[in-house]
C-alpha cells in the first residue's frame, strides 16, 4: 500500500502567517507580543518563520504533526515549553541555544539517537523531559543513561527522580552507557533497513508503472508499518482522497422508496413532489382526486392504479400515493385529465352506501314471507288462570325512525294511581286526630296568671 505513494511529488505542508494569526486570535491577531500559540494538528511537516513572526513565545504547541527535524527554534530565547510529541522526529537537535526551555515533551516519536540528547545538556532551567513512545526507551539501562546525561532533570517521562535513584544511576553508569550504544546500533541498522526497503519499492513502482487504486473500504482496513514513511504516507493519501471528493461530483445516495409496511399496509408517498387535491363527495357517494400535473406533460408518462384502499399516480416514474379513508371500487373507477389546466381528475366510487341515504327511513324487511311489508306484529295470546285472554307484543318491527312515546309507558287508567292521587296526604291525619283530642280538667291548686301567655 504504501509504495503507491512513493512515487508522487513531494510537497510539504509549513507554517504560513494567516495559520499564526488565526491561531492568535487570544492576541487580537498581534504576532509581536505573543507568548503563547497552539499549532497542533495542522498537519505542519516544516517548522518556519516563528522566530522572525513571535520572537517572544514562551509555549509553543505542535503535537499532532508531521515534522521529522528540529529546525528554527533556536532563536526563541524566552521559550519555556516546547511540546512536539506525535511527530517524526528521529533526532534531538536545534535547542542548544533556548537558554529558557523547561520542559519538552517528545512523546510517541521515533527517536531512535538516544545519544542526541547530549545536546540539551547546555540548558540550565531544563527539569521535565517525555520520550515515552519512542524506541529508545527500549533500550537496556535507558533509565539510568538519561539522568545521568541530564544531571538538573527533576521528572522523566512523568515520574520524579529520587536522589537515590540517581546516586544509582552513576553507579550504574558505565554499564549503562556500554548497553545504550549497543541497543541503539542495532535500532539505527533496523532503521536503514527500513529505508532502503521502502526506496526499493519505489524504484520498483517506477518501473511497473501499475496504478492500484484501492476501495476507501480496504485502505482503511489495511495494515501498516509504525515508521515515519508510513505515517506521512498515510497522511498524503488521506489528502489525495480528499481532493478527489470535493472535485468530483457528489452522488446523492438514493433511497429505497418504501410503498407498503412490513404487514402490506399501504403509505402516503410523494416522490412526485406534485400538489394534490383529496376530496369526499357524500352526494355521489365517491372520493375525488384531483392531481394538479404539467399542462403540456404527454399522457403516456403518466399511469393511474386505482386499488381498494389506495390510489397510486406515477408522473415520470415518480409515484405519488394516497391512502383512502373508506374502500372503493376500483373497476368503477374514472381518471380525466382536463385539456386547459393539464390535471388529472380521479373519481374513486365508494363501496359502502353513502351515510346520507340512511336520511330517507328505510324499512326493514320482516322475516316471514307472508307478513306486511311497512310493519309486523308478533302477538301471541296467553291464557291467565282465571281463563281469560291477554294480548302480549314480543317483537315488533316498523319505521327505526319513528319517535317513541313515553307517555304511553304507564297508562292513564291505572286504578292504583287514580287512587294514590285521591288519596289524602299523611299530615292531614295527624291533624284530624289533634282537633278530637278533648281538653283535660286544671289540677288542683292551680292558679291562672294572666300575666303568663297561653301555651299553643
């Protein structure tokens, strides 16, 4: 995968002025007193122009990038934080001279010279160091190598270094030094190695001259190398499919047009996107469909289907489809098209009669052949065990419409009530009782005071 990149030009993305005033904007744009600017994921492959643009930086963020060499920093006296971590450094060069820097990060790099960081041995305020991610921490008495190149570190890769490690780490010194430059021998040869392959393929697509361009699907589900060729070819071909999108044009993704639910009931569709006119006419008992198409559109792009519970119009091949409240007869179905306006016209009859015709009392037809037609009576007479005759209605039919008399539900020649209503009310008693009570002789010496009122 990566040899078909190699063969392309070679272009490098640097920092340019209207990147460094966009990322100023904290600084209203102003790049001479800026102290502090983010760079990060800009896909920056060349570091330029920042000690002429910010000569005053004090932090100084790139993580996230492309560079593979230090370069152009060294005038930045007053920098303090460098922070280069994901990147394609493979060497520390170019900070002897940024007296001020305290801390760097060089986090998930490929630095494979460890020996190269005997060039921030002149920088005196330096106390925080990261290279965890590169393969010299790999090496055998990394550890111990580092804090005794770098004496006035205070933490490496986030951890603090105790003086009792580093009293062991100068005892270890020469054992670990002897290791370090081994290991880092045989990661320098892999290194060649992994150049001279990678020149070898490109020479060999040269040749070919064979164009494989592979599916977005299987380029992102191949595998790569963790080198620095790889990264930066990953990166130049992400770019090139992009540059393929946006000039080429874009393809709408149509989708499935959906007619019918999972249990076949019908949906409203309108692909058509045409204006449309339902309408129930309860006088003719029918649906009327009004499609409002082209006036000068031909008759035989346009199709009718008329179903019991829908209606299906395609214009073009775009189908606009109507669900129906009530069922209808499709064979009786009628579609027009108006010769002035151009639109199309389809009467759905119903199937059912319409709810006004019930306005008009129908009868029911009796059950017996020989009864009346307009109204029958069951009468069956029951004999009482005095032997007399009644009359009593079990069933009878006539107009549903007819009102019911609720007058007639207790009859005016009940004798009970006659006599309930002549009957003289409860407290009439009582007071006729009360007008016979005889009145009862005074007890002897009782004395009539005429100053005292009647009892009533």
């Amino acid at each position: 995968m990566l040899s078909s990149y190699l063969t392309q030009p070679l272009f490098l993305f640097i920092v340019t002025l209207d990147l460094v005033r966009k990322c100023a904007e904290h600084n209203e744009g102003e790049l001479s007193t800026l102290e502090e600017i983010s760079l990060h994921q800009r896909d920056i492959e060349k570091i330029e122009h920042l000690h002429r643009w910010c000569p005053r930086l004090r932090i100084l963020l790139l993580q996230g990038n492309l560079i593979s060499k230090i370069e152009n920093v060294h005038r930045l006296r007053d920098l303090e934080y460098l922070n280069l971590a994901l990147n394609n450094i493979e060497e520390i060069e170019g900070l002897e001279k940024c007296e001020s820097l305290t801390k760097i990060d060089f986090t998930a790099n490929f630095i494979t010279h460890l020996t190269s960081l005997t060039s921030l041995q002149d920088l005196p305020y330096l106390k925080e160091l990261y290279l965890v991610g590169n393969p010299c921490t790999s090496y055998r008495g990394y550890r111990s190598w580092v804090i005794c190149v770098l004496p006035g570190l205070d933490e490496l890769d986030g951890s603090a270094i105790t003086r009792s490690e580093r009293l062991r780490a100068l005892q270890e010194l020469t054992q670990s030094d002897s290791t370090v430059r081994v290991d880092q021998q045989i990661a320098i040869e892999k290194r060649a190695r992994e150049k001279e392959k990678y020149a070898q393929d490109a020479e060999m697509k040269r040749k070919t001259e064979e164009a494989v361009e592979m599916s977005d699907e299987e380029w992102w589900n191949s595998s790569s190398e963790h080198t620095p060729e790889s990264r930066l070819a990953l990166h130049r071909e992400l770019q090139e499919r992009r540059k393929k999108e946006e000039t080429s044009p874009k393809k709408k993704k149509v989708l499935p047009i959906k007619l019918f639910t999972s249990d076949g009931r019908p949906l409203n569709v309108n692909t058509a996107k045409l204006e449309f006119n339902i309408k129930e006419e309860e006088e003719n008992n029918c649906f009327v469909l009004e499609v409002h198409t082209y006036k000068y559109l031909d008759p035989s792009l346009i199709s009718c289907d008329v179903e019991p519970w829908y209606v299906r119009v395609t214009v073009k091949g775009k189908i606009l489809q109507l669900v129906l409240f009530e069922e209808v007869k499709p064979g009786q179905a009628v579609a027009k098209r108006s010769s002035i306006t151009g639109h199309l016209v389809v009467t759905m009859p119903k199937l059912l009669p319409s709810r006004m015709a019930y306005g008009k009392s129908p009868k029911i037809i009796s059950l017996e052949k020989d009864e009346a037609k307009e109204k029958t009576t069951l009468v069956q007479k029951e004999a009482n065990k005095d032997g007399s005759e009644r009359e009593s209605n079990y069933l009878e039919i006539g107009d549903i419409n007819r009102s019911t008399d609720y007058t007639t539900i207790v009859p005016d020649s009940d004798k009970e009530g006659q006599q309930r209503a002549t009957r003289p009310p409860p407290h009439s008693q009582f007071k006729r009782k009360a007008d016979e009570v005889t009145e009862r002789p005074n007890s002897p010496g009782f004395i009539d005071d005429e100053n005292v009122p009647p009892l009533e």
